[in-house]
C-alpha cells in the first residue's frame, strides 16, 4: 500500500479526468455517521463533497478489500460509489446524497426491497456467484433518483453468496416492529424479487446462519436465536409468529 503523502487526489466530477489535491486536515467535517467499525464522515472541500472513510488500524485490510471491489463494480456497470483516492488508513469516496434503505424502508417504502433485490442480484451475477457483497443489510444501501447504490463494501469475500440474501432477509425481520406477520410477507416478497430472474433454491440456513451472526451484535439476541430455531424446524415457507 502506498505511504500516507496526507495528500488527497480529488475527481471533481464523475467521469472526468479533472483532478485536485489536498491535505485531509484540510477539510470541513459536515456530519460524523453512526459505524461500529470505522470512522465515517461526510466532509467538504471547496464546493465538493465527499465520504471520507478512516479505517481502525485492526481493521485497516478492509481498506484494500473495499477499495478493489469498488473498482471492479465500477467496470461492471454495478452502481456504488466512485472510488477517489486513499492513503494508509483513509478511504475517500464520492458522496452519494440520498437515503438510507433502512430509513425508507421504515417509513413505509416498500418497492426499495425489490430495487436492493435486483442490484444484489446482479452482484452476484457479476462475480458468477462465487462472491458475497457482505453485511448485506438495510442501511447499507442508498436511493439517489430512483437509482439503488450499494454501499459499505469492506466486507466483501469469496464465499456462499447466498448469506447475503440470507443477511438481507435477517434485516428485514429485525425492523421494528420486528418478526410480525408483515414482516415475514415483505421477507418473502423480497426472496421472490431476487430469484424473479433465476430458479428458486433454498435459502433457510442462510437465513439462520445470518440470525445466529447478528445475535451476537448489539440487541434482539434472545428474539434472534428464538427464531433461529423456528426457522431451523418450520423452514421460511409456511413459517409466522401465530
């Protein structure tokens, strides 16, 4: 990885080879984004905005992982946020203005599930099914002009690409108010979206795979482990909270 100059290299348009430099301390932090992980901020240079994503030095390898992978969703036509630049521990990217999946989700914007359905779908396609996105969960998606982009990408591996549906599916679930009947509908509209293109297959132990993951993490781990074994013993079809 190439030595931290604090000199940042700035597209200033998408598209374009325009370029200008900067010193990160240089810039205007507008607004610090709730991450477990990493620090994110949305920050201001001149006229440009910009995500400025600062890694935590045990976690500093996800940098190069969600660098790459940005890159090569850009050449394959998958909609995410424009890489920019890096240095040792930081991350810029391009600004994406709009909203979170899970904010419009919870607002009562259904349809955003089939659109994340149809970008997750061609994800997989793209990487022949041999790849998962990773922490494929509501928040990690943004609306811009009826245009879904896929954010948050440092977790990317090889691997069963189905755990991102099953992720996906767990996130739906936990909304609150979470596991109710139209919960469990508005999961199965989404597995149906995501398969409208390809033959069906199983996805229950995605599912309780992903159940039994995020109960480890923050809260509902009683309600997540309740289910866990619901959905082990009834399977995703038939299963409900009555």
């Amino acid at each position: 990885m190439k030595k931290d100059s604090r000199l940042i290299k700035i597209h200033i348009l998408r598209g374009t080879s325009e370029t200008m430099r900067f010193d990160p301390d240089s810039w205007e932090v507008l607004e610090t984004y709730d991450s477990r992980k990493n620090t994110v901020q949305k920050v201001k240079y001149g006229e440009q905005l910009f995500i400025a994503k600062r890694f935590s030095p045990d976690l500093v390898h996800g940098l190069v992982v969600e660098r790459d992978i940005l890159r090569t969703c850009e050449e394959m036509g998958l909609a995410v946020p424009e890489f920019i630049d890096y240095t040792d521990d930081l991350l810029i990217l391009e600004y994406i203005p709009g909203d979170d999946c899970k904010t419009l989700f919870g607002q009562g914007h259904e349809r955003v599930l089939q659109s994340i359905a149809r970008w997750l779908a061609d994800f997989h396609e793209a990487f022949d099914h041999d790849r998962r996105r990773g922490d494929c969960i509501l928040a990690n998606f943004i609306m811009h002009e009826s245009q879904i982009y896929g954010i948050d990408l440092e977790e990317s591996s090889q691997g069963n690409y189905l755990r991102d549906v099953g992720d996906m599916c767990t996130s739906i679930l936990r909304m609150k108010p979470a596991f109710t009947d139209q919960r469990f509908s508005q999961m199965r509209s989404f597995i149906a979206s995501y398969f409208d293109r390809k033959d069906p297959v199983d996805i229950t132990e995605s599912v309780v795979e992903a159940m039994d993951h995020y109960s480890r993490y923050g809260g509902q781990h009683e309600e997540l482990k309740r289910w866990s074994e619901k959905i082990k013993e009834f399977g995703l079809k038939d299963i409900s909270p009555h």
